[in-house]
C-alpha cells in the first residue's frame, strides 16, 4: 500500500533511499557552521571593540570625555549615549532586516547555494572595510555590508541544511546551526579580550571576520545546490547528480524512487 506515494512497508523512508550521512552531507555541515560563525561574530564584535580605548579615541572621543568627567558615575549607560555610535551599532540589524526580506525570494529565484555565496562575497568586503576603518564612514559602511552578508546567509543557509540533511538527522543539522551561533559568540569575545590589551587590537578584532567569511564563500564554492532548488529551477539533471551525492546512490533506480 502507497500513502502520499511512500510505501506503508514499516521501513523508515531513508533505509528505501539509502539515506546516510555522506561527504557532501559532512561538507553541507561545514558550511553551516561557517554561516553560523558569521552570525555569532557580528552579534559579538561590536560590544568589545567599543570599549577599546583606542578604538573609541579614534571614532568617539566625545564618550571618553564624558567618562573621565565623571558625568555618568551614578550610570555608565550614560557614557554611550551617543547617536552615532547607536548607528554604528544599529546599522547592521536594519540591513540584515532588509537583506532578509529579499533573500527569501532570491533563495527561490536563483538557488540555496548562490544566496550563501553572495552572503560570504558581501561579509568578507565587510570585514575588509571594517578592519581597516579610517572615519565614521567607513565603519558604517562595512556594518551594513556585514548585515547583508547575514541578512542572506541566515536565510539561506537552515533552508540548505534542511533540504540537503538526511530526515532522521535533519534536526541535528539543523540544531547545528544555531549552536555555531553561540560558538561565534564565545570566539569572538575570546578575541575582544585578548585584542584589548593592544592599541590596534580594535583592527584584529574586527578584521578577523575575514575568516568566517572566506570559509562562508570557499564551502558555497565547492557544494552543489539542493536537489529541491535545482528542481524549482527547471535543472532536472543537475538536481538527480545533488540528490546522488546526498544519498550516496549508486544507480538512478534509488534516484527516480
């Protein structure tokens, strides 16, 4: 008996298509992480370079002043009360929100994997700018870099995952994801600590998201799109080589199942 043209045999549908964990399910994993990364870092970098002396300096003195006059002693809130450090800060969220809004059409449009591209290509010209800033301009231009590069990898990426992970591990897959996140976090304020004991380590720490960046766009470099986009697209027999690959198939009966 077929229920929604599935075999009702008591077999777990990844045993009838062979689905595993397979290098390109390993390799689709490594690029999450680096999606993830990328996420975590910039929700991270901003709150310790700001209290970097130097770093403040060289783009706010007006809050130095306000912190050795002493003014804000009964709340060190007030120290940061500042417009253009807010648009600093607040830059990359508005453009991750507007480059969310439109990746979720060009994910379908033009593929999982191209979004994920365009993503890291976009972060990686942002941390470029960002670590070596020279004016106000510059580093709120790299931040709105760096939230398109967001704003299109945290789309694209969990739906990739989603698409390309075995069923019984998509969960994991998936999970995968947000705790990259975290580890995004904890690595970056592992940087800010050990930056901030330098005069140029707002540079470091803000330059370092090149890394993520550079593993973001070699890992889109290297993958396939999921079969479910390339299908969307009208690519049938590209989409049937991806979907050997996830499955780890080695006869097209397991693919036309």
């Amino acid at each position: 008996m077929e229920i929604g043209g599935m075999a009702d045999d008591g077999q777990d549908s990844d045993n009838r298509f062979n689905g595993k964990i397979t290098s390109a399910v390993v390799i689709t994993s490594i690029v999450a992480a680096s999606g993830g990364l990328i996420f975590g870092f910039d929700i991270g970098i901003s709150g310790g370079v700001t209290t970097m002396t130097p770093f403040l300096e060289k783009f706010f003195p007006s809050i130095l002043k306000k912190a050795a006059s002493g003014g804000a002693e009964t709340n060190v809130y007030c120290v940061y009360d500042s417009e253009v450090l807010t648009a600093f800060t607040s830059s990359l969220y508005i453009a991750g929100l507007v480059a969310s809004l439109a990746a979720g059409r060009l994910t379908t449009a033009i593929g999982r994997r191209n979004i994920m591209l365009v993503g890291g290509c976009t972060f990686f010209a942002g941390a470029l700018i960002n670590g070596a800033s020279q004016n106000i301009f510059m580093l709120i231009l790299d931040r709105i870099l760096l939230g398109f590069g967001v704003g299109f990898t945290k789309q694209a990426t969990p739906v990739y995952l989603s698409e390309m992970a075995p069923s019984k591990w998509r969960g994991a897959f998936s999970t995968g994801f947000q705790f990259f996140i975290g580890l995004g976090v904890l690595i970056v304020n592992c940087i800010n600590y050990g930056t901030s004991k330098l005069s140029w380590g707002w540079h470091l720490s803000l330059g370092l998201a090149i890394v993520p960046a550079v593993t973001m766009t070699i890992g889109a470099l290297v993958i396939s799109d999921t079969p479910s986009s390339l299908v969307e697209r009208g690519k049938i027999e590209q989409a049937k080589q991806s979907l050997a690959k996830v499955r780890g198939a080695n006869n097209n009966t397991e693919i036309d199942a």
